[in-house]
C-alpha cells in the first residue's frame, strides 16, 4: 500500500528486454541500505518489486501485461519517475489509500497556469470515468491528487506549485499519457452496486 505522497524523483539509467519481459534500472536518492530485494516501491503509480540493488540504484522487472496496460511501455532512459517507497503501519496518511495498481492511462487535453498553481485537464477511458467524482481522490502518476471538477470523461485537477515542483507532474503537456488509480473506496462502492 502506499499514499500517493512521492518521496522521490528516481531517473531510468537504463532498459533492457529480457526473455522476462523488460528490466529497467533506476537511479535513486533512496538509502538503500533500508531497501531489501523483494521490496515493493512505487513507479509512477505502478507497484513494481525491487529484484537488485547497487550503488544509487535498483533494478525492477516488468511483465508484459503491466506493460501494456501502464506507460512504461515507453519508458526510455534519462525518464525521470514518481518514485514513492510502500507504507508502513504508523506512518502518517498524507494522501489517500493507493494499491499501486493503475487502473487505465489518460490522456492530458490542457494544461494552464492559474495564479500561482497549474489546472490540468485529463480524459479518462471509458468505463473508468465512471468512479471519478468531483472532490475525490485519484492518483495521477503515482500523486494523490483532489478531482476539483468532472464532465463525462474529463476531469481536472489544480497542481499546487509543490506538486508541480516536487513531482514529474511539472513536465505534463497537452498529449501526455498518464498512469490513473481511482479511488480504492469508489471501486468497492462500485462493485456492491453492481451486485446488491
């Protein structure tokens, strides 16, 4: 479980396709010392396991069906990462509860500047526009975020400028593909509607 509270922004030193899938090596300022090999850190929303460590970096593997359904598949080196290290009981809630599983990709329509924080504007595919609400929560790469507003399947967000400084939220643009996780509570609500 994480936060959605990044505590890092790690850089891919490097990516190789492996009869495994594909394994990405990531530059971190993470003490490593406190980080085992088979610890889960969060990359960009995606909860992905650490398989090695050396001096400043780990190593993750990923398969071919988180792949496909994240946007790691385009990942290249030099990409810098939301990185966020999993939760344990007793730390301070900032954000809202976050599995790691993304749930689809979004697609960034506007991205403006407004008074000193940035709205960002976002479509969410079809049917996961169903459980965003107006002043909910959603990760967006990795980041807890407010839903300020929803129309169909477009919903805004405002990026305080510690968001927009602290995270990789800062290089969004009209056209970026985004790693979304609805709110875990609204998934469940979903799910006993669908079956009461």
């Amino acid at each position: 479980m994480f936060t959605g509270i990044v505590t890092d922004v790690g850089r891919v030193r490097a990516v190789r396709d492996t009869d495994r899938d594909r394994r990405f090596e990531i530059e971190t300022a993470y003490d490593l010392a406190g980080v085992d090999i088979g610890a889960s850190i969060s990359h960009a929303g995606c909860c992905l396991t650490v398989v090695e460590k050396g001096e400043g970096w780990f190593a993750v593997e990923v398969s071919g069906e988180t792949l496909g359904l994240t946007t790691l598949d385009a990942w290249t080196e030099g990409r810098r990462v939301n990185l966020e290290r999993a939760a344990k009981v007793g730390d301070e809630l900032g954000g809202h509860i976050v599995s790691g599983h993304v749930d689809g990709i979004g697609e960034v329509l506007s991205v403006a500047a407004e008074g000193g924080s940035h709205r960002v504007r976002i479509r969410a595919p079809r049917p996961l526009h169903r459980f965003i609400a107006p002043k909910g929560s959603i990760t967006v790469e990795g980041v807890s975020l407010t839903v300020n507003e929803v129309k169909d399947d477009v919903f805004g967000v405002n990026l305080i400028p510690h968001t927009w400084e602290a995270t990789t939220l800062g290089e969004l643009t009209a056209g970026s593909r985004v790693n979304l996780e609805i709110d875990m509570l609204a998934r469940y609500l979903a799910r006993f509607q669908e079956t009461a």
